[in-house]
C-alpha cells in the first residue's frame, strides 16, 4: 500500500469507531481495545454482568466489517460438534452409493462471537483451542483450513457469578486481549434510554472488508519499534513472575506470572496501537494503554490476594509504576 492508502484505511478505521458510536453509547476505550485486537490478528474477550451491550457490541463491530459473522450462544449442553461441525451421512443418488461428508460448523467465519463462553463445561470451551491457536480445525484425521482474517470476540460473565465455568488458563492465553466492561456513567445512561425506547432505528455501513483487514494486520507488524522498547516490554513480562521479580505485590500476590507470550503480545498491541493513532512507531503510551487488557489474564493471584482483596489490576498499576521506563530523548 502506498503512503496515500495508508492513510485512508486508517481513516476508515476512525470511522468504524464513529459508526459503532451510533448504536453503542460510550464505552470508546473498549471499541479502541477490540479494534487493536483486530489490527494485531488476535482474539478479545469480554468480561462483564448481564446488560451492559458486551454482545451488541460485537454484532455492530461485525455490521461495519465486510466479513462473514456467527454467533454461538455457549450453553451447558452446547457440544464440541456444535462449534467445529460433525460429519454427515450422505447417499448418491446416481450409485445409490452412502458416504460420510464433513458438515462445517460455525467455525468456519471470520468473526465467531463466542457468547457467554464461560457458560458452557471445558470440554466444549476446548474445542476452539486448536482454532483460535492455529487458525484450523481438525475432524476424522482430516484438516480444515479456517477462512483468513479469523477472530473469536468471545464475552463471559464474571467468574463469581453461579452457572459459570472458569475458562483454563491454557484457554485464556489463547486471547490476546482481556477486555473489562464497566457501568455506563449516569449521562451515558440517560442516552441509552434515550435512544432505545423511542423508534429510531440506524442503518450502518460496511466499511473494511477482508483484504483491508489483512494489508492492515500486515502494516501493523510493521510499525517500528526500538530495542530499548523491546528490552522494557520484555521486563515488564519478567517482572510479572513472583520468583524473580522485585515488585513487592507481585511477590506477595502472584502464584503465576505472564509467559514469553504476553510479551509477544505487548508488543504486538502497542504496535496496533501506534498504527490506530497514526503513528508508525510505538511510544511508551502505547504500552501503558495495552498493558491491562493484555496481562489480566495471564497474571494468577494467589489465596492471599483473594484474602486482601487485592484485584489484578492494582498489581498491573503497581507493576507498570515500578519497573523503570527506557530514556526516550534522543541521543
């Protein structure tokens, strides 16, 4: 892509925002996190109770992308084979002949919403493991190649709530982005009902299709990013591990810190990040911004935090306030 391309498909980026902005009221720094996920070709999850539009959310975000979407309500009784497909027994009508066909199931997208992911028992929830890891699906010794972009936007309830199933931690690696979605503010709330309970309706536009996706998850890897950047970004993920660290919260909270791949995906989300603001180097700004949604979920507490009520983010804050940041005067 030229320089001049370049800059309009990150404009129409802005506009993906401005066009979820007239269904979804708010929650902008979300949309941000989901669209960041996007551009670094990971997958998002979101947390938050009953009713605050995690799902609309994802269907709108879907309805502004020229891609194929489906939805799978996680339910307790939801199987493997409701997600991946299952064969089917078939006849020729010309032989008279029967044989097995491979029914694809609603894996095969390049959006899949994962609804209420935790609701459903781990045997379901790990059917999309070897998906969202390696973007196939394997069935009868047979592989299936998913169609590229491919992302699961999954939301779930929080973990406290009766009915749910903690996802693994081996599953909850496999998102890039852990994204926390909070109460509206009181004006927020007033517009919601505002535009909800009258007869407007909105009408949206696709405005990115797979080919833009692709040239911009490309784009996005190409951002620059210092060595001294990489070394801090590389600390942060060190740090996050009780047995060597020096950040006192995390020696008393943590049971398990981040692994090599949370610092794969720092970095990789403060380069979209960078590309999101029109910027082709990644800042110090970037990585702050990224960094909770990116080790939330990949940072484990221990009794004792639970005890204190100690949350997750208050270590990442203690964790980001201590490690020492790189110069970034020139030199």
């Amino acid at each position: 892509m030229t320089e001049q391309q370049i800059k309009e498909k990150l404009a129409q980026l802005t506009e993906v925002t401005d066009e979820i902005g007239k269904v979804i009221v708010g929650q902008r720094q979300i949309i941000e996190e989901i669209l960041i996920s996007i551009l670094a070709g990971g997958h998002c999850l979101l947390e938050g109770v009953p009713g605050l539009a995690k799902t609309l959310m994802v269907s709108t975000l879907a309805e502004t992308l020229e891609l194929e979407f489906h939805r799978v309500q996680f339910t307790p009784d939801l199987m493997p084979s409701d997600i991946v497909g299952t064969e089917i027994l078939e006849e020729d009508h010309a032989t008279g002949k029967r044989f097995f066909k491979f029914q694809k199931g609603p894996v095969f997208t390049n959006i899949l919403l994962a609804d209420e992911i935790n609701r459903t028992p781990p045997k379901t929830q790990a059917a999309l493991l070897e998906a969202m890891q390696e973007k196939r699906v394997s069935y009868a010794g047979t592989t299936y190649e998913l169609p590229r972009p491919f992302f699961v936007l999954a939301t779930q309830n929080p973990v406290e709530q009766s009915g749910t199933y903690p996802l693994p931690e081996a599953q909850l690696d496999r998102f890039l982005m852990f994204v926390r979605v909070d109460y509206p503010s009181e004006a927020e709330e007033v517009e919601i009902l505002r535009r909800t309970t009258g007869q407007s309706s909105v009408k949206l536009r696709a405005l990115l299709d797979d080919e833009t996706i692709v040239g911009l998850q490309q784009l996005a890897r190409s951002v620059e990013v210092s060595d001294a950047m990489l070394g801090y970004v590389a600390q942060l993920a060190r740090e996050t591990r009780p047995a060597t660290t020096q950040v006192e919260t995390i020696k008393q909270y943590v049971r398990w810190g981040a692994g090599p791949r949370a610092g794969q995906a720092l970095a990789l989300c403060a380069k979209a990040k960078a590309l999101l603001s029109g910027r082709y180097s990644v800042t110090l700004d970037d990585i702050a911004f990224v960094a909770p949604a990116v080790l939330r979920h990949r940072i484990l507490l221990n009794f004792q935090a639970e005890a204190d009520r100690i949350s997750t983010d208050s270590v990442i804050d203690d964790l980001m306030n201590t490690v020492a940041k790189p110069s970034t005067k020139l030199s």
